[in-house]
C-alpha cells in the first residue's frame, strides 16, 4: 500500500501540517483508548473466571475411594 492510499484511509490528504498532526493524534488517542478498554474487559474476565473456579467445591481424589 502506498503512503497516498494509508494517507487515505486515514482521512489524512488534503490536510495542513497542523491538521495533519492533530487528526493522527486523535487516531492515536482513540486507539489507546480501545486498547485499554479491551485490556479492562479482558482483566475482568479474568477475574470472574477466577472467582468461579474459587467458589466451585474441591473435590478430594480419596473421598471417591472410602465412598
């Protein structure tokens, strides 16, 4: 792809220098903010999975054999 087609695609052509600059820091910074939603969303998950297995009841292996 060539730097007119990325250029494209990211809105950035027919922009001034401060434009320029100004609409990839927005890009930027609606990336981080995806990135750290995900990281979050993840991170909760995580925790819910642990707090699941946490609650389930151990089993213990030499129950089964005095049964």
């Amino acid at each position: 792809m060539s730097q007119e087609e990325r250029d494209a695609r990211l809105g950035l052509t027919g922009l001034t220098g401060a434009e320029r600059e100004a609409r990839v820091r927005l890009l930027r910074e609606g990336i981080e903010r995806e990135a750290a939603a995900a990281r979050a969303a993840l991170q909760a998950q995580r925790a819910a999975r642990r707090a699941q297995r946490d609650a389930e009841p151990v089993s213990d292996p030499d129950e089964g054999e005095r049964q």
